[in-house]
C-alpha cells in the first residue's frame, strides 16, 4: 500500500509540475476537454486531507495546486475565456439533476 501510495504521489507532483509548465493552457480549456480544471484539482486536494483529517481550506488548496496564491495566478495568466468556450463548457458540464 506504501508503495503505491509513493507512487501516486510521484504522478500528482508530475501533474502539479506539468500543469506549471503550461500555464498557456486555461481552466476553462480543461474543463471542456477533460471535465476538470486546476480549481477541481484543488477540491480534490481539500477532500483527501479531510479524508486524513487534516484541514486544508481552499485557497491552502489552490495554492498547493497552481504553486502561488490563486489571486496572483489568476492576475498573472487567466485570460477572458471566449464566447465559444463558455458556449462549449454550458454544453458539456453535467445536468443538475444528473
């Protein structure tokens, strides 16, 4: 089990250190293409310590997953996402009622 979880551990820091490297790619990219974005890693993250009781709110999250505080982030690489992908992120994100 401690074998697998070194694993694990290794292939989220090569994640965390990929997705570092491709700050070019934004969230809302991610999420139309994968289901997911740095903000759901950062959920993730917040539920698997809670999961080993230790609390970790969500900006300690979002800063563990983009490696700086969210705000400075966000000023620095999130651009205006565009009317076609918000249009394609309203067509593939889950029913409500899903």
């Amino acid at each position: 089990m401690a074998e697998n979880d070194n694993i694990e551990a290794a292939v989220l820091r090569r994640l965390l250190a990929h997705l570092d490297s491709r700050k070019d790619v934004q969230n809302i990219e991610l999420m139309n293409l994968a289901g997911f974005c740095r903000n759901c890693l950062s959920k993730w993250y917040m539920a698997a310590a809670a999961e080993q009781g230790v609390e970790v709110d969500y900006d300690q999250a979002r800063e563990r997953i983009y490696g700086m505080p969210y705000a400075d982030w966000k000023a620095q690489y999130q651009k205006e996402a565009t009317a076609e992908q918000l249009a394609a992120f309203e067509q593939s994100k889950p029913a409500d009622d899903a």
